[in-house]
C-alpha cells in the first residue's frame, strides 16, 4: 500500500509547552497535506515527535519506525525533519523508499540546538534507493537553512532543486496559507517503484 511519512521540525521550548500553538506534527501545512494525500488513497501519518524542542535522533528514528517504511513510502521532512530523512537513509542501507521531499531541510551547522542529532556520515549515493529526492529552498529561508540546503547538495548525488520566491521558512506566517498544491503535486505526480 502507498503510504507516506510526513516529520516536522523543531520549535521553541515555549511553544512546544504552550496551549497558544498547534502541535507541531498539526502545524502549518501538515494537515492539510496529509489530508490531500489520503483523497489519493495515500495512507498518510504525520508522528508528533516527542520533545521537538530539544531533538533526539534515537526518539525521532523510534517514532517513525512504528510505519511500514518501503519502496511505496514518500518521505516528506520539514526543516529539522528533512535534516532527519537525509540522516537516516544515510545510516539505513538496506532501506528503499519512494519519493523523498525535503522543505527547507535543516541540519544545524552552527549547532544552535546543542545536540549530537546531525553527527553522522552522509552517504552520498542514498538517493539511488529512492524514487527520487527534491528539496525545496525559499529564497527568503534563513541563513542556516540555505547553508544546510548547500551542504546536502554539495554531498548527495542526482538530487532536484526546487526554488521558490518569498515562502520564508515554508510556514503559515511566511505562506499566509495551510496549503501546499506545490508539495503535493510533487508527490502524487511521481510513479512509485
């Protein structure tokens, strides 16, 4: 069956806590993505990782692991969740997946979060077991972001570069929206292997 795993990213301690906010896995254009992708018989599940504010790989690989993970799955990762996917495909050889859509993929390079969650050797072939890796770029992201953004391209192979003009951090303050048609159509209009 097509399924799809849906990772946000981080947020503030503040927020994470705070009954003013959406959870971060029902935040911006999740749910409304994982919506659209269910109309399209796309099972679709978007985990809330547990203490986002202060990421643990170990907790976050645990949580999606809980998902049939294989050759039908998209994988979508948002900001910290794209810096995820890339981290494990890279320490997950044997896995092979369907399209994979890193947004505005973050990977810490300043190390603001003061955590070991990106220490781990990329493999630069790990697209070859996908049906293909796009990430989105906002002209306007922050500076970490375009630098993660770099140094993922830098690194992996065959990879598709899409960018997009003022969506900020591809998030409802930045895109004045909870819908996404640019990332959806992405996934749906690929074949999966």
């Amino acid at each position: 069956m097509r399924n799809a795993i849906i990772v946000h990213g981080t947020c503030d301690s503040h927020e994470y806590f705070s009954q003013d906010f959406p959870s971060a896995s029902n935040n911006h254009w999740l749910p409304w993505l994982q919506k659209q992708l269910i109309i399209n018989d796309i099972k679709a599940d978007t985990p809330e990782m547990p203490h986002s504010y202060k990421p643990d790989y170990e907790v976050w690989k645990r949580e999606v692991e809980r998902f049939d993970i294989g050759p039908e799955t998209m994988l979508v990762g948002h900001s910290c969740g794209g810096g995820f996917w890339v981290r494990y495909l890279s320490e997950h050889p044997n896995v092979r997946v369907g399209k994979v859509v890193l947004v505005a993929p973050w990977l810490d390079p300043s190390n603001t979060k003061k955590t070991d969650f990106f220490d781990f050797e990329f493999d630069p072939d790990l697209v070859s077991r996908t049906a293909g890796l796009t990430i989105f770029n906002s002209s306007n992201d922050h500076e970490g972001i375009q630098w993660s953004a770099q140094i993922i391209c830098n690194v992996l192979n065959h990879w598709t570069f899409k960018s997009f003009e003022n969506y900020g951090h591809f998030c409802l303050n930045d895109m004045r929206t909870t819908e996404f048609p640019e990332l959806l159509q992405e996934l749906i209009a690929v074949n999966i292997t």
